[in-house]
C-alpha cells in the first residue's frame, strides 16, 4: 500500500500542504484534508484512499482558488470558471467551487451584471457598450434586461457629452458628423444620438 513518505506545507501556496507517497506521487491537500484523513508521514494509505484523498484536495484547491479570485476582483459566473480552468483545475472542480460560492452568497451574476450596467452608464456609455461588457464578462443573456432597466437613463449623459464636444457652438457637418460618430462609438443607438442633438438645437445628419 502507498506509504505517505512525507508532509510539508507548500512554500509556494498558503494553506496548502504536499504529500509525498514516493519520489513523484504527490497529492495537494489542505489542512481540512489533513484533519479529516488523519495524515501523518509513516500512514499507509489504501488505493480508495489515495483516490479520495486526491479528489478531496482538488475540489478544496479549486475552492481556495475561487474565493481568492472573487475576493481580489468582482466577476461573473463564467468568468471564474474559466479563470479556474487556465490554472488547470478540472471543469467540475471549477463549477463545484462556483457552486459553492454561490451557495455563499459571494457570487451572482444577476448582482454583477447590475453593476456592470451602472457602472458604465455612469461613465457616459450607451446600452451597446454594456451589452458588450456583459458579453465580454461572460454574463447570461438571460440576466442582461434586468440589469439594463437598472442602468442610468441615456439622456443626461448623452447631453453631457454633446455639451464638453460642442461647448454652446453651431456645429458644421464636419463637426456635427464627429460628435455622431463619438457617441455612436460609446455604445448609443442612431435615435439617442438624434434625441440628444435635437435638445441641444443642432440637426442630425
């Protein structure tokens, strides 16, 4: 049976601790692992053991991973899962960690593509810039009309910008066709930027 050769904690990871069962078999654990296994350096192992021994401490690392991820930076569901996978954990491993925070309360989507929307809106960018950072970040489709009802009217940012390009002149058409273009490029529809020049007394081209 594999005899655990030695147990170190990592120097590398916090929190995680290396046992060695021969030369190159190792197996990533955390101090939860250690307490419920009951390791010490010298305990045989059974096959079924090191088997569950080896998916504890994945689905542990994953979890570690996850909440330090989504502590560092808000994010979706869909980004995390992803983030876990480039640093090589296992799809279910990542989608039991997001589960799991879930469970918390420290991750939703629907909380996170809210302030995806007002955080751009606020910033003076149309609904297409949010829908493209909520596509960009992985956010359900289904999640992104909830989170647009809760966006800042177009209006007064749309106005704002219109009145910092202008600065109170009669814009030419060469004038007039950059203002559209810079306002079509941060995200608002071809009738938002007519409804906003409208206000401001200058004609659409």
């Amino acid at each position: 049976m594999p005899v655990i050769q030695k147990l170190e904690e990592s120097k590398h990871v916090s929190g995680r601790y290396l046992v060695w069962l021969g030369e190159k078999e190792l197996v990533r654990v955390t101090e939860e692992e250690i307490l419920s296994f009951g390791l010490y350096t010298g305990k045989e192992l059974t096959d079924e053991e090191v088997a569950r021994l080896t998916q504890a401490g994945q689905t542990s690392g994953a979890r570690a991973a996850a909440a330090k991820l989504v502590g560092a930076k808000p994010m979706s569901r869909g980004e995390l899962t992803e983030k876990l996978a480039r640093k090589g954990y296992a799809p279910e491993d990542a989608e039991g960690a997001a589960d799991w925070l879930e469970e918390l309360g420290v991750l939703d989507d629907s909380a996170y593509a809210a302030m995806v929307a007002r955080h751009y809106t606020a910033k003076g960018y149309g609904l297409r810039k949010v829908q493209d950072e909520l596509w960009r970040r992985k956010v359900p489709r289904a999640l992104w009309a909830e989170a647009l009802a809760q966006a800042e009217p177009p209006e007064e940012a749309i106005d704002k910008l219109i009145a910092q390009k202008l600065r109170g002149k009669t814009p030419d058409r060469q004038e007039l066709g950059k203002v559209q273009n810079f306002l079509l490029r941060r995200g608002f529809s071809w009738s938002e930027v007519k409804e906003g020049l409208e206000r401001y007394g200058a004609e659409e081209e």
